[in-house]
C-alpha cells in the first residue's frame, strides 16, 4: 500500500509541474498592473463608455513609446471576465480614465508620433477617444515629460519655442487649453514649447506638424474670416492639410539652431504674421492675412529660442 500510495503522489506532482509548465506566465511588466483603474493611473478600456477589460497603467509607465503586438510580451487588457480580456492594447481601446494629475497624450502612431493624429487627455477626463484614436491608439506620453525620445526615420521630433523677433522687441509663441494662440514675452515654459514633426513625402516639401507640449494641441487654420485676425489656432491633432507648415527658405529648417524663416499653412498658402492689437502692450497675435513676402517681411520671420 505505501509503494502504491507513494506511486499515486509522484503522479499528481508530475501532472502538477506538467500543467504548470503550459500556462503561459504573463509579461515582467504586468506585475504593477491590476486590471482595475486606481487613484494615480491612466487606463484604457475595451468598450466605449468605460465599459470591458481595462488596461491600467501607474506613475512608472505613464509614458510609453510601444505597447507591443506579440501576444506573450505586449501590454494587454487586464480585467478578467470582461471583453477584450488578454488582448493587446495597441489599436484596441475605445475609451479611457485619467486619474493622474496631469494631462496624458494618445497618440495614433508609436513613438509619440502625432503627425496623423493625437488626443490630450486631461486629470480627471473619463470617457470615450476621438473618433480618430478610438481603436487607434500606439502610444501615450504624459506631458510633463517634455522633449520626446529618440524617433526612427530621418526627422526626429525636436522640442522648439518659436520666436517672433520683430514683435514688441521679441514675443514667443504662446498657447492654452482653449485654443487660443498669441504671443507674449518669452518664458521658457512648456505653454511656449512645440513639438515638430516632419511629414515626410507628404505634398512633396516635408512639411511639418507642430504640436503645443503642454496642451497636446496642434496648430491649425481657421475657416477664414477676413474680418478677424484669429485664424491660427491650436486643434486636436488629426494631419489635415491645415495642420500642415513650411518652413519657406531655401534649405531652411525651423527645427535646427540660428534658422530664421518663414511658416506657410498648407492648405491657405498663406504666412504666418504677427499683429499687435489691444491697448495693454503685452498679446500679439498670429494671424494669416498676408500672402508670403518675397523679401521676407519682418512679421513673418520666426527663430527658435531653444
């Protein structure tokens, strides 16, 4: 009875290592994440209205270039008994949560690559993507974290804040949560830094996508008002054609030091001007109602600061 009891004990042991050599073990990195969105992450969700799996993300992964799309190392939803449970989250969440303290950056593309589209998701914010992002989503960066890691292709992303030299002795370009887009004394905060991409091949000149750090907005056109200066405003990121500048000059780039050209919109062949207006001295603002100067009319040149 012993011999056979003993028997019966190595059997199970071994169908126990067996099965446990089968289960497959779940990524290194899943070991902080729970499946449920607590206090100081940013989530996504499977389902629109923050329904199905979540995919929670803490402080340590708020910025992420690559969710991966090998199903036994990328980052998957984690809530058991739900839809969309073990699925990568790469192009496959419909809304999110943001419960950090600061605003959070879906992007379309990996790397933090906004030049198709990206959503700023700010504190608080609970619900569905874009119409763009939703199930598009590659990437996210929380904003505070400034210039953007390295970036494959032949235009890396850079970190600039333009400069307007001609206005009241020197303005930079200045933005908010609203849209609104004007000038204001230079400050080095990142309300006055941009982000710019190149598109590459795209209308044949590279121009390029320019993106507000803080707000995650990029700048675009306005319908035109010819009775209005505010027509340069910032928008969600989405690579329409008025979302779209060139940096005119022979062989200039905004994005490389001690360049000083001009900013043409794609989509109006218009440039970039600055108009001082109010009675305060201290707001300029950026307007489209000139065509590009020839000989380069001083409010329309531009310089990066940083």
């Amino acid at each position: 009875m012993k011999t056979a009891q003993i028997t019966r004990i190595l059997i199970g042991l071994a169908l126990v290592l067996a099965v446990s050599m089968v289960i497959p073990m779940p990524p290194a990195h899943a070991a902080s994440r729970n499946g449920a969105c607590d206090s100081g992450e940013f989530c996504y969700y499977y389902n629109s209205n923050n329904a199905g799996s979540i995919s929670d993300f803490p402080a340590e992964l708020l910025s992420l270039a690559n969710y991966g799309t090998d199903p036994a190392t990328c980052y998957v939803f984690m809530t058991k008994g739900r839809s969309g449970y073990n699925q990568c989250i790469k192009n496959s969440a419909a809304s999110v949560w943001n419960r950090t303290s600061e605003t959070v950056i879906v992007y379309y593309n990996s790397n933090y690559d906004a030049s198709v589209a990206s959503q700023a998701v700010a504190p608080g914010f609970k619900g569905n993507l874009s119409s763009q992002l939703k199930n598009n989503n590659a990437s996210h960066r929380a904003q505070s974290t400034g210039e953007p890691p390295a970036h494959p292709g032949p235009y890396p992303p850079v970190v600039r804040t333009l400069h307007q030299e001609w206005a009241g002795e020197g303005k930079c370009l200045d933005s908010d949560y609203t849209g609104e887009v004007y000038m204001i004394d230079c400050n080095g905060g990142n309300y006055q830094k941009w982000i710019m991409y190149k598109r590459v091949g795209v209308g044949g000149e590279d121009p390029m996508v320019i993106q507000n750090v803080q707000t995650g907005l990029c700048l675009d056109a306005r319908d035109r008002d010819w009775n209005t200066t505010e027509d340069v405003y910032t928008h969600p990121c989405n690579g329409g054609e008025r979302q779209l500048w060139h940096d005119l000059g022979a062989g200039l780039d905004l994005r490389e030091p001690g360049v000083r050209a001009r900013l043409m919109n794609d989509y109006y062949n218009n440039c970039m001007n600055a108009l001082s207006r109010g009675t305060d001295g201290v707001k300029w603002w950026p307007y489209l109602g000139d065509t590009c100067a020839p000989d380069g009319w001083g409010l329309q040149w531009w310089s990066r600061r940083v």
